[in-house]
C-alpha cells in the first residue's frame, strides 16, 4: 500500500520551486494561485533568500503550494492514504478531496498569517532534541515548562516555548539527550502560544465547503483517520495549537499495511523519519521533477499492493 506525505514548515529552500515550474502549465498554475491568494508565491519560490522563506505567512502557503504542484505531476496517483506533517496536513486535505486547491491555499494563507501574529506577541521558537528516550525527554520538557510541540518517532522530539525556557533547555538537557538543535522557525508551533491564531482560523473555516475524503486521511492530532470532511478542518483548525504526532501516523501507516511511502515537494524529512521507524518500507522524496520518473514506478508497484 502507498502512503502519501506533505512535509511541514521548515522543508523550503531557496529557489526550490524553480525547475517545478518549467512544467507545462505550472507557472500559469502556480500565478494564478499567487492572484487568489495575494501572495506572490513565484517569486518566493525562485528567487527569495532564505530569511525571507521562513517567514511563517511565506513559508506556508509556498509548502502547500509546491505540494500540490509536484503531487499533480504524477498524473493520477490513487494512494491508500495521505497525510501531512504540521501545515502538511492542508496540503494532504488537497490530495484527499476534502478541499479544492485555491481553498487550501486561501485557508493556508490565513493560517500562516495568522500564526505569524501569534508568533509576534511573546519571543519563541523551537528546538529539536538529538538522542534520549521520548519518554524520559517528554517529562523533563513539562517541567521546563516547554511543549513537546512535535513527536515525530525514530527518537526525534521537538520542544517548544519562550526563549528563556528553551536556553535553559540547553543547560538542562533531559538524561540521553546529546544535544539541543535550534530550529530557524518563528515561533512556538503547535503550543497554547498559538491560541490567537486558532480564532482566526476558525473563522476562515466558515467559508469553506469541505468534501468527505476521497482516500484514508490519516491525523496528526492522534493517528486517527478521519472519514469526514468536516471534521478533517476541525483538526486543521485545532492543530495550530496542539502537538504533532507523526509518530502515531506512521503506526496507523503500519496498521493499513504500507509497503511504499512517497513524499512530495520538497520532500525529504519524512523520508528520513520513515527510513527509521517503517523498515523495509520503500520510501521516495520529490526533490525536483527528475525524480518523478522513480515515482512514477513506485507507484506503480505499491499503489494497490
């Protein structure tokens, strides 16, 4: 069984979405999308440093964006299930069918518009722990008073809060840990810092008109997956501010029998996570349109294994 992943906010690099575009008929695709989102999401994708990519009401919509594009240039891929990392998920919501592309880059939008207020009021960020066992670093992170924002399996834990509690972080490393990564993101993600930004995305959500998915979406919120459109935005909206489990996705990916997962631009996180937790599962990250070839043949084996 294929399973189909969109990687989160920190994936992007500059000029990454520029051979995408040579496609036929991307750039019209992807300038069209720019108009309806007030968002100039090609030059963002050519020709925008690095500091100007990480800008979260950027970053965001230039992820789903680039998702979408390169996941359409595989022509029809019919996985057993999609998913998403973080503001991934929206973009797993395009390749389901609960929302059509330009709703998923209008809420996506809004999301990281509103993220980015969020993220302005206190000074936080995001740190990823090297090492250590979950367990234990879940424990010590409560008590620094931080959020373990991001559970992402394979031993990978990702803090979240102030600036002061992730630098005693770093002074205060939970037993195992080698060392404490800071992450060049804009906030605290997935944390009670982010409340604002639920508000606001709840009532972007009004506007939309959700369709029951058409594969099995799978949920960062708990692993779950989810069977109707409406409550697919529902955890959209409540993810913001809650952590990401991708550790219970790839158990759910387990459970539904995954032989193959296939992440698309810019892939490469996940992979990496599934290359730990899922062995023997075949994995393969669009980078640029050269590796849709490969795909391509992956599909081709796993799509109805």
């Amino acid at each position: 069984m294929l399973v189909l992943v969109a990687p989160g906010q920190g994936a992007q690099t500059p000029g990454f979405l520029t051979p995408w575009l040579e496609l036929p008929g991307a750039a019209d695709r992807v300038a069209a999308w720019s108009d309806a989102i007030g968002l100039d999401l090609v030059h963002y994708g050519t020709q925008a440093d690095a500091d100007a990519i990480r800008d979260t009401a950027v970053a965001q919509p230039l992820l789903v964006a680039a998702g979408i594009l390169s996941a359409s240039a595989l022509g029809d891929v019919a996985p057993g299930a999609v998913a998403g990392h973080s503001v991934g998920e929206i973009t797993a919501a395009a390749f389901a069918g609960v929302l059509d592309d330009t709703a998923a880059l209008t809420l996506v939008r809004r999301r990281g518009l509103a993220m980015a207020e969020a993220a302005a009021i206190t000074e936080t960020g995001m740190s990823a722990l090297l090492g250590g066992d979950p367990e234990v670093s879940v424990e010590h992170l409560r008590k620094l008073g931080l959020t373990p924002a991001n559970v992402n399996g394979a031993g990978q834990i990702v803090a979240a809060g102030t600036m002061a509690q992730l630098a005693a972080l770093i002074e205060d490393k939970p037993e195992g840990v080698r060392k404490v990564v800071p992450l060049k993101v804009a906030g605290a993600f997935h944390t009670h810092h982010m409340a604002p930004a639920v508000d606001k995305l709840a009532q972007a959500a009004k506007a939309l008109e959700p369709s029951d998915p058409k594969v099995t979406y799978v949920s960062n919120k708990d692993g779950r997956a989810v069977h109707s459109g409406a409550e697919v935005v529902e955890r959209l909206v409540g993810q913001v501010a809650n952590p990401v489990r991708w550790d219970l996705c790839m158990e759910t990916f387990k459970e539904l029998g995954v032989t193959a997962l296939l992440e698309v631009c810019p892939g490469g996180t996940l992979t990496g996570l599934a290359k730990r937790a899922l062995p023997g599962v075949k994995t393969l990250a669009l980078k640029t349109p050269d590796d849709l070839d490969a795909a391509r043949e992956l599909i081709a084996d796993h799509a109805n294994a």
